[in-house]
C-alpha cells in the first residue's frame, strides 16, 4: 500500500469537556401524540419545561428536519436542541452473536455526541438528534418474556460464558440517554432480576449517574477506546478517552461488567504506535479487579459514502482520515447497506498486527471477537 497519511493534530476541532447534561439544551420537542400520553413522555418533556412540544405523525421521520438537506450545517446544533419522542412500533429482538446474542428494541435513535464515523446517521438523512421512545413498559415486557422464552443458555460462546447477552444500545448511547428520561435505569432494573440474561450497551461518554443503578452483575458496560489524537479528530462531543478509561474501576465498583471497544481502529501513518501508548495506558491505569473482568472487541472501521457526503458539509477534516478509497473496497453489511472498508488483504494484517500488540502489551485483556 501508498503512504498512509492522517490530519495534523491541530486541524482537529477544539476539544471542551463536556458532561452528559451539558450536551443538551433542548428547544424543541418533535412528538407523537401517543408518545405524549404516556407517563414517559411526560416525564421528558417535564425535564425541559421551556422546550416547544410540536406534535408529528413520525418521531422517526420529522419533516423538514430529518429530510432538509439544510440541517447539515446546523448538525451539532441540532443533536443540541432537539429531541424527537416516539412509540417504538416494533419490539424484536434480532440475533447478533458478534457482541452480543441479541439486540434489544431500541429504547432511543440517535445521539447527543457527535463521532464522525457512527453508522446510525446513514439511516436518518440530514439530521440525527435523540429520539426516545416513550413505551418503555412495553419494551422491557417484551425482554422478560424473550429472556423466559430462552431458558439456561446451553453453553459458553463469545459472547458471555453463562448468559444471554442483549445489547440495549445499538442505535444511541445510553450514557447520554440516561440524561433524557429513566429508561436505562429502568433497563438495568429489569436485568438485574433476570439471572439468566445480562444488558450491554457500548459508551464514549461518562455518565457518573450510572454509578447509583445497582446493575449487581447483570449489565455489561463496553467503553469505547481510541489513541487519543484520532479520537480528538473523531470522537466529537465525548468524553476524553483518558476519563473513559479512569472511569472503568469505579463501574466495576459499582456492579457493572466493564469492557473494552477498540473502536474504531482507524489506519494511518504511526497508527500502531499510537496504539502501543494506548494499551499502555490502559495496562498502567486499571486495577487488577478490572483487568480480572476485562474483555475487548477490536473493530476496523467501516464508512458510507452517503455519511461521507453529510460529514463533509460539518466536519470535512474527518473524512480526510475516514475516506480512503486508496486503501478501501466496497462492503455489503448484515442490514444489507453499502459500505467501504480497509481492503480485506490488508484489514487481516493490520488486525493481525493489532492483536499481536495487545498480546505482548495487555497479555491480560481477553479479545472476544475482532474484525
């Protein structure tokens, strides 16, 4: 392959902390009628008593938000300012068995952050706030029933040695949902009384309210983690990696399962380096208690083009990292879109390479899956 070249660390945008409330100033609230008639509902709307409620006929679809081409130059000020409250319409649970056997009905679509490179903004056109779905009572039935329904998982696989794992955030962040209502508490209540069956939900923000929810064993958080010039790049909005990874000793203190994303991992010049410093850190921060539960899932990056043509009207330093047709090839994923990633040749050396790395920095951290 050509040289691989990355951005300058200082063409990355300015980086302010921000905790999970600062994220949010909402002004308007788009909602369906149903949604506003539930107590959930209720309960956002109260949390942000001076927010225009405008009711839609679809959370999911506002129109002249999610389909006005204009609302990619107000992107960051719209994961702002706006909320979108729904009735989810569909609860299924869909096999995964990469991270987890099953993926949960969304609770929440969309985000307050704002990472460059996240798959759910391909599916949401111009914009991509928060949408939260104000049945949770009948989200959470429906998971008491599938877990029952599976009885004992027979055996151990990568997903967990003894439970049903089922992934309660593929679409949001829960760290920052947790912020807009009582959903993931009530997520990680119900999992807590399920000895069979266990919640996961990968995060790249810090959310110490998290820490009160009394998960006792039954909620597996995955903390995202990057070399921390990329991720000043990328991970817009988040917390900073270094606060991700002080956090996992106090979510393992506080009951929680506490794993590892590295993800995604992006190549470029010096790219392995930059990794070497991260493991390093991760080996010199966490105590032995979290390395003892420790696990990581290594992801390459994937991209879109439909979500290259969006970044490149707000963030188009990104995609200079993001977009590499020199070192890319075209990949159907499993819901069937179009994406790119690294061409497979070279995307098994570099994961090769990687996992390698982690054998002789971090011997401790058990990979669960890589890819």
């Amino acid at each position: 392959m050509g040289r691989v070249t990355t951005p300058a660390a200082d063409e990355a945008p300015v980086r302010r902390t921000r905790t999970p409330r600062q994220l949010l100033d909402v002004r308007t609230i788009y909602a369906e009628p149903a949604a506003l008639e539930l107590a959930r509902g209720q309960q956002v709307v109260e949390r942000w008593p001076g927010a225009e409620v405008v009711e839609v006929p679809s959370a999911q679809r506002v129109q002249g938000l999610h389909d006005d081409a204009a609302s990619v130059d107000r992107w960051v000020r719209v994961k702002t300012e706006v909320l979108a409250l729904g009735v989810r319409k569909t609860l299924t649970a869909r096999r995964n068995e990469r991270s987890a056997n099953w993926i949960a009905p969304s609770t929440a679509n969309g985000c307050a952050m704002a990472c460059a490179y996240c798959y759910v903004p391909r599916h949401k056109g111009y914009a991509n706030p928060i949408t939260v779905y104000a049945n949770i009572d009948q989200v959470v039935g429906y998971l008491q029933r599938h877990v029952a329904r599976q009885g004992p998982k027979p055996g151990p696989d990568q997903c967990d040695p003894a439970a049903w794992v089922y992934d309660i955030g593929e679409n949001s962040d829960a760290s920052v949902d947790a912020v807009v209502s009582d959903n993931v508490r009530d997520l990680v209540s119900a999992f807590r009384a399920m000895p069979t069956a266990k919640a996961s939900f990968a995060t790249k923000q810090v959310n110490p309210d998290l820490l009160d929810y009394e998960p006792q064993g039954r909620t597996r958080v995955r903390f995202s983690v990057m070399p921390h010039r990329m991720a000043k790049l990328l991970d817009v909005r988040t917390s900073p990696v270094s606060q991700r990874i002080a956090a996992v000793d106090d979510f393992v203190a506080a009951g929680y399962e506490v794993h590892l994303n590295l993800s995604p991992v992006v190549v470029h010049e010096g790219w392995l380096e930059e990794w070497a410093e991260l493991l390093a850190e991760l080996d010199d921060v966490l105590s032995p208690a979290a390395k003892a539960q420790a696990a990581a899932e290594v992801i390459l990056l994937t991209h879109n083009a439909g979500l290259h043509e969006v970044n490149l009207g707000w963030h188009p330093t990104a995609e200079e990292a993001l977009w590499r047709p020199d070192i890319q090839e075209s990949k159907r994923s499993q819901n069937g879109m179009e994406n790119v990633r690294y061409r497979l040749r070279w995307k098994q050396v570099w994961v090769r390479r990687l996992l390698d790395l982690m054998a002789e920095r971090t011997p401790w951290l058990t990979v669960r899956y890589a890819f």
